[in-house]
C-alpha cells in the first residue's frame, strides 16, 4: 500500500507540470443540503481532469527509467493526461480507448499527439489490449488506476484540499477504479484521520460497492452510467485494499440525480463538469448520508463533456 510519503514525493515530482486547482461553494447548494459545501475544481485542471495529477507522476518515472514510448487504456480523462504528458517530454504515447468514447476525449488525445485505437466497451476488454500494444513496442503500461504511482499522484489532491480548507469534516469522492478516492484516503487519514472520506458510485455502476459488502472484488460487467468516467469492470487489486481500510462509507446515486446535479452546476453556478463529477454533488444535493451542519468538500472530477451529448444530460 502507497503512504503519504509516497504522496509528497508524488507532489514534488509533478509540481512544475499541474496547477493547484480552487474550491468553489454555492450558497443554494449548501442551502439544500443543510452542510457548507464546497467544490473542488479539477475540472479547471490541465486537460481538464484530475488524472494529469497521477498519469505526469507515472509517465516521469518510466521515462526516468528509460520508457521510450508508453500505452494506456482509458474511457478519455487518463489517456489525455497520458497523451498530454508524454508529449511534453518527447515520447509517442497509444491510448485505447472504448468503441463509444466521447468525440472530444478523442480529439484531445489526437491534439496531444497521442494515437487513438478503439476496443470494445469495458475496461475489461480494452485493458488487456493496451498490455499488447506495451509489450509489442517495448514500452511501458500506464494503468488508468492500479498503481502506485497513479495513486500517490492522484493523492495529491488530498493534501491540496486539506491546505485550502480548515475543519472539514466530510470529502465525497467519485469511485472509478479506485485511483483517485485510494490516493485522498491515504491523503487524509494517514495526515488528519477524523475528516470522513466519503465514495460515491452510479447505481448502475457499483462495483466497489458490492465489493465492500462481500469483502471480496465483485465485478459489474457491461454498465451504461451516463457517469462514463466510472465505467469500470471492478475495483483495482492495489485500490481495493485502501478503501477496505480507510473508506468511512460508499453511497449510491441514480442516473436522474446524477442529471440534476450536472443541471443545477450547469445552470447555477456556470461550471461545466462531467457528469462522473456529478455523482459526488449528486451525494450530497440528495442527502445520501446522515451529514447536516459540516464543512463538506465535493471532489469534482473532469469537466471534458462530449457537447453533442449535453441535451441528454439536462434536466430542462
């Protein structure tokens, strides 16, 4: 398991790279939801999600070790930061992507000169075939999540949070694979254990929550979340084991709450995110836990929305 050692080097290697996003509030939405609640915006990151934090972390440390080229499989957010950071530092980056990518993912990976190639539509599928493309090239295997590299720099975003924001009490995180809520877990509990840590999942998409309840992985093949980010099969061998130690709870959001999440962070306070990012204000708009009158922190994903899709997402 990744420390918060890990979590500082991880810090120190990617700073000239990301930039220290803002927390955002809203008034109504605290209002709502009975808590104060803040936003914070990785969706104002480079290439507009958090996965720049862990994917610069990675990529640095295979090129330290002589990686000439580097393969990922990714629903877009990972494979752009792949894309985006292998440019940088001068090598050719294959990102294999779902057959029903969002058409910006892929134009921005191809703006990051990165080469897009398609297979099916799990991660399941597309994992195995970014392994064979590394192993063809001999060059190196970004994981999207499961690893400690990924982890420890995702992490990073804990300890920005916790600087920016005295008492909190509660931070409700997205669950994917399990890179990003894994690395804020060791963030905050291995640095002010008392803050809660909170995952949130699409109901349709629960498979760390089902793992939690079983105690063992669980895996949700075929789903269709609006909330595409967080279409993965199961939870990360090395991401699992984090949350079965620190996690405080997991809740579960609807595709119709996810919607109106997005509609009112649309329509209210002008930010566009992803709807993956919506399911943790999702949480807390529907009141998912027993929280009233904490300081709560929503950790809001990605903002790289497929624009011909938006009209399905709105709630009008």
């Amino acid at each position: 398991m990744i420390g918060i050692t890990d979590i500082m080097a991880a810090r120190e290697q990617i700073a000239d790279t990301i930039r220290q996003t803002p927390l955002l509030s809203s008034e109504q939405l605290s209002l709502q939801s009975g808590n104060r609640v803040f936003l914070k915006a990785e969706h104002l990151q480079k290439t507009g999600s958090f996965k720049l934090r862990g994917a610069t972390n990675k990529v640095k440390q295979a090129v330290y070790a002589g990686a000439a080229s580097v393969t990922t499989a990714s629903s877009g957010n990972h494979g752009q930061a792949v894309a985006y950071i292998a440019n940088k530092l001068g090598i050719p980056a294959t990102i294999v992507v779902p057959e029903d990518v969002a058409v910006c993912k892929v134009e921005a990976i191809e703006a990051y000169q990165g080469k897009v190639e398609k297979c099916g539509l799990t991660s399941a599928e597309r994992l195995p075939r970014a392994m064979e493309i590394a192993e063809q090239q001999k060059g190196v295997f970004v994981p999207p999540y499961d690893d400690p590299y990924i982890m420890a720099g995702q992490g990073t975003v804990g300890l920005e949070i916790m600087e920016q924001l005295d008492d909190i009490d509660a931070i409700f995180v997205p669950i994917g694979g399990g890179g990003l809520i894994s690395g804020v877990l060791t963030a905050i509990k291995e640095t002010k254990p008392s803050i809660q840590v909170i995952g949130v999942e699409p109901q349709l998409a629960n498979d760390t929550y089902l793992s939690l309840q079983q105690n063992q992985l669980v895996s949700h093949e075929g789903t269709t979340t609006i909330a595409d980010g967080l279409r993965t099969s199961q939870p990360g061998d090395l991401t699992f084991p984090v949350l079965r130690k620190y996690v405080d709870d997991v809740v579960l959001v609807s595709e119709e709450e996810i919607r109106q999440a997005f509609t009112f962070v649309l329509e209210r306070m002008k930010q566009l995110i992803e709807p993956s990012s919506a399911t943790a204000i999702a949480a807390v708009m529907f009141e998912k836990t027993a929280l009233r009158g904490k300081r709560v922190v929503t950790l809001v994903s990605g903002g790289n929305v497929d624009l011909a899709a938006m009209a399905g997402l709105i709630v009008k």
